[in-house]
C-alpha cells in the first residue's frame, strides 16, 4: 500500500501592514473557550504571532478542534490587533 503524504502547511506571510516598531509588551488573547486550561495568550513583543497544533506554530495549542496552522494574530501599524484565519 501506498504511504499517505501529508502536505506541509503554507507558511504564513504577514501583511504589508503589520506593525514592526512601538509594539505593546502586554498584550493578550483571551480564548472564549479552553479545553487545557489557557486563560490568557501572550501576543506581545513581536509582529505576529502564528497559533495552531504544529510545533512550528508561536503559540501551541494541542487539541483535535486546531488545526495546523489556525489562525495568525497580527497587530496593526495603528495598534488594532487582528485575527487572520
């Protein structure tokens, strides 16, 4: 039998407009739900911050309900942060 090959996922890009200077060291997500106990995620010191189940992922989250690479939060030159699926 043929092995499955499991395709690696697309590496994220961050937009053009994601903030590289003045960025907040507090910043944080706080999941609606968690199954593992996560009550704050720390999205601050950098540009964005890639969340999934892969350990390539900035912010780890190993449940069956994430996938690879779930979703990026990146923040904006003007100090929005942003959730990109």
């Amino acid at each position: 039998m043929a092995e499955k090959q499991v395709r690696a996922p697309a590496e994220f890009r961050p937009p053009k407009w994601e903030a590289q200077e003045n960025l907040p060291t507090e910043a944080a997500l706080e999941p609606a739900r968690s199954t593992d106990g996560a009550k704050r995620l720390a999205i601050g010191g950098k540009g964005s911050y890639v969340i999934g189940r892969v350990e390539t992922a900035d912010i780890l989250l190993a449940h069956s309900s994430i996938s690879r690479h779930h979703c990026a939060a990146v923040h904006h030159m003007d100090g929005r942060v942003y959730v990109i699926e």
